[in-house]
C-alpha cells in the first residue's frame, strides 16, 4: 500500500494502471487511466480502452497532465491517493483521488 509521494512516484512508472475514485470534474470519476509518460515533474496518463478520446490525444499523444506537486498537497489513506489544491485537504480543494491497480 502507498503511503507517501515517494512511493507514489516509484509506482506510477509507465505503464502503470489505476481507477480515478473522485474528481473535481464529475465525468472522470470511473476512469481506468494508462500512465504514459512519467518524470520528475509529473504524469501523462492516457485512457487504454479510447485511443482516441480527447484525453489520449492531449498534449501532443502523451496524454492528460497531472503534476506530482508537494507532498503536503497529498493524502495516502486505505489504497487511495488523493491530491487536493491547498495544505487544508477540503472536499472543495480536491483535485483527484485514485486507486492504483
């Protein structure tokens, strides 16, 4: 189980699966997500089963960006990753939850 971004970012390598929970845009919730490309900075990540849906497409075929951000921006709780905006971690600062797979 994940409990930190360190372990985050040695998981999330290229390649690597996993279910967004919760969303602070609604539609996504549901979605299987590819990682595509993975760095330092952040994490493309690409839906396997559209390859041709908009996010596959994004940013030149890399995929949808998500950036690591600060490790207090983060919680690991019960197989769940989820990043929020501010350091308060409010459901209104919520930005993505994921369980990886």
């Amino acid at each position: 189980m994940i409990a930190n971004l360190a372990q985050l970012k040695k998981t999330l390598v290229k390649g690597a699966e996993f279910h967004v929970v919760a969303h602070c845009r609604p539609e996504v919730v549901g979605e299987r997500r590819r990682v595509n490309y993975a760095n330092t900075v952040g994490i493309y990540t690409i839906i396997p089963s559209e390859p041709n849906s908009k996010v596959t497409k994004a940013n030149g075929g890399k995929g949808s960006f998500l950036e690591w951000s600060k490790a207090a921006f983060w919680e690991f709780k019960d197989g769940i990753c989820t990043l929020y905006s501010d350091v308060k971690k409010t459901p209104e600062s919520l930005v993505v939850a994921f369980k990886p797979i």
